[in-house]
C-alpha cells in the first residue's frame, strides 16, 4: 500500500515538472520572438475643404413690360433664337384670356409629352414607365424629367396616355394660336439668341467670364453677402454651354489644387450634386485667400436659377491598405517593406506608401503593383528577429 502511495506521488512530481518545463518553454520562446500581427485592411482617407462662391456666365437680361404676363419658357428649359419667351396682355380680359392659353399650353404640353414618352419606351405600361423615370433620375439625364414626368402624371394617376387625337391636339393647337393673336393689345417676347432660361435675374448678370481675372476675395464676398435687387425684368437666357464657379480659399488649400487641372465638387444646400470641374485659374494670394474659379457643362440647366453655391472640394483621396506603423521596415535607398505570415514563414514584400495616417501608412494594393500583399493578408507587426524565409508561428 506504502509502495502504491509512493509511486502515485511521484508520478504527480513528474507531471507537475514536465508542465511546469512545457510553460517555461513557451514563455521563453514567446519572449524571445514575440510574435503578432494583424490583417491587413482596406483603408480610405480624403482630404477636402469647405468654401463658398458664385456662378458667373454670359447672361442676357430680358426686359419686363407692364400688364398681365404669362410665360411660356420653363425655369431651366433651352430656348432656340426666336423662340417665344412670354406673351403679355392687357385690358380687362387679360387674366381670362391668359389662363385660357396657359391651360391650353398645358394640355398641349402633356400630349407632346405622352407621344414623346411613348416613343421612348420600350412597352406603354406603368411599370416602364415608371422605371424609365427613375433611370433619367439616377443617371442625372435632367433634360428627359420633364417629358417623363408628364408622361407618369399620364400613365399613372390618370391612365389617359395616348387618348388625345391628332385631331384634338390639333384643335387646341389652332385655338392657342388664335388666342396669340386676336388681340391687339398683346405682345409676345420671343428669345433674342438661344440660351437657357431663367426667371431669376439678381442684379449681376453683367459679372461675365471676361471679368474672372479681375476678381479678389473681397469683392466675391461682396457678391456674396448682397441682397439680390429687383430689376423688373421677365428673366434671362444663358448663353454658351460652360458656367463657372469662382470661390475664396485659404492659400493653404487653395496651394493643394496647384498643377491639378481638374477637381471633384461636391455640392451642398440649394444644389445638391457632385461634379467634376475643370480649374480654370487661382488667383494671387491677398490677405491670406486666393480666388479659385472652377467650371463645368454638366448642371447648366439645373443651377439656372441660382447665383451662390456651397461646395467640398476634395484636395486629395487615397485608397488601399493599412499597415502598422511597426510593420515597416527599410532597406537600401530607403525602400519600404513589410512581413506577411505565408503558412509558417516570414515573406518579404515591398509596399508603395501612398500617404501617412495616424499608427501607420496607406500602400497600394497588392494587385495594383505585382505582389502577394491582399486584403486580409497577416501582416507581421513584432516578431524579435526576423528574416525572410524564417520559420515562425503564432
């Protein structure tokens, strides 16, 4: 019994030992090469600065007249020369004879814009209809919304689509006419060159393109801060396909865009959309700020009406994945270079920095330059003495 009791206890001793020995093992090893990584992850950064400006164009005010009005231009709609403007009236029957011929232009727009629609669809349904709505839409094909639009009034809400005759539209077509013109004291103001209309005139359609280089931060601001003034005028036309938006930035960023030759807006509050506008000049430093004048022909249509803008323009933006700042390491002429954990070994792969950010670097994929760095690759980031090809483990 003594015997069994002895050799139970020193079986104990034994197993104690070997995992006493196990953990020192592993402790020693652990703390001579301290291995840890991370995997690498896909990391985007953008740098972008907030600023304020206006539009300048060539733009042709319209003279206003006294009497009843009634436009026949849509806000944003492009005008051919000699196209009708508007038609003034007046006398007593002025606002009857008005409202009849704008309830007539209406149908009349409404039939064009059914055969327009029917034309384009591929079935006369609601749901391509529908769908050919949401597509113009998405695709910022604004020039098409308003047929659309008139059409999916149609199809949808009234489902009378394609019920009015050549006949009928014919009939309204001939009554319109001769509302314009049984009435001498009538006037119908026709586009003196084609354009793009607008029924906003503020009191600075003579700041044109020619006057860009004569612009300084604080006579932009002044442009900025001033109320618009009544001119009485019917509208405009704007002329040309290229707007321009000129902005006051700090010189620093305004340093950033330099040798740039174009840059991506994005656009806040009355206009809300994300161009790519060519730079067209940056102004001398006066005071700390410079004058930026960017310009576009995309968005003529849809910024008509409006003279200021708020904009984030992006400086700079970069894409690819993060490494620790303890992964790099540097070799001859200064070339980077990272481990990756390949099965059981150190792999040494050189990286492209794209830019420094906070504990490390943005570097460019590994399928953009030729290597085995991937999204989700174990970078090592502490291992003690390393080499490439050495054996370790986790």
């Amino acid at each position: 019994m003594m015997r069994s009791d002895f050799i139970m206890k020193l079986m104990s001793v034994v197993l104690f030992v070997a995992v006493a020995a196990y953990i020192g093992l592993y402790l020693y090893q652990s703390a001579k090469n301290p291995l840890r990584t991370e995997p690498a992850a896909r990391y985007t950064v953008e740098e972008s600065g907030k600023m304020e400006g206006c539009i300048i164009r060539n733009e042709t005010v319209l003279g206003g007249d006294n009497g009843v009005v009634t436009l026949m231009a849509g806000e944003g709609e492009k005008l051919g020369a000699g196209q009708a403007v508007a038609v003034y009236y007046e006398g007593e029957a002025a606002l009857e004879r008005a409202s009849e011929i704008r309830s007539l232009q209406i149908q009349i727009k409404d039939a064009e814009a059914a055969t327009a629609a029917s034309a384009a669809l591929t079935a006369s349904d609601t749901e391509n209809c529908v769908l050919a709505l949401s597509d113009a839409v998405e695709h910022q094909q604004y020039d098409q919304l308003q047929d659309l639009s008139y059409s999916v009034r149609q199809y949808v809400f009234t489902n009378s689509a394609g019920k009015l005759s050549e006949d009928d539209r014919a009939a309204l077509e001939l009554r319109l006419n001769n509302l314009l013109s049984e009435s001498t004291n009538t006037r119908t103001v026709y586009a003196p060159v084609s354009g793009v209309f607008s029924s906003a005139v503020d009191g600075y359609e003579n700041l044109t393109p020619d006057s860009l280089g004569e612009l300084t931060p604080s006579s932009l601001r002044e442009i900025e801060d001033a109320a618009p003034t009544e001119t009485g005028s019917l509208g405009k036309l704007i002329t040309g396909i290229t707007w321009y938006y000129a902005a006051v930035l700090d010189s620093e960023n305004a340093e950033k865009l330099e040798g740039k030759k174009s840059a991506t807006l994005q656009f806040t509050k009355t206009y809300f959309n994300e161009l790519e506008m060519k730079i067209e000049s940056i102004g001398e430093e006066i005071n700390g700020q410079r004058v930026v004048v960017f310009s576009a022909r995309r968005g003529l249509s849809e910024t008509a009406a409006l003279r200021e803008l708020t904009a984030e323009v992006e400086f700079s933006s970069y894409s690819g994945l993060f490494v620790p700042e303890e992964a790099v390491h540097r070799g001859r002429h200064d070339r980077a270079y990272i481990y990756l954990l390949t099965g059981q070994q150190a792999e040494l792969v050189y990286v492209q920095i794209l830019c420094p950010v906070s504990g490390g670097y943005i570097v460019r994929d590994g399928g953009e330059n030729g290597t085995v760095l991937r999204e989700g690759s174990d970078i090592i980031v502490a291992a003690g003495e390393i080499y490439d090809g050495k054996v370790v483990t986790k």
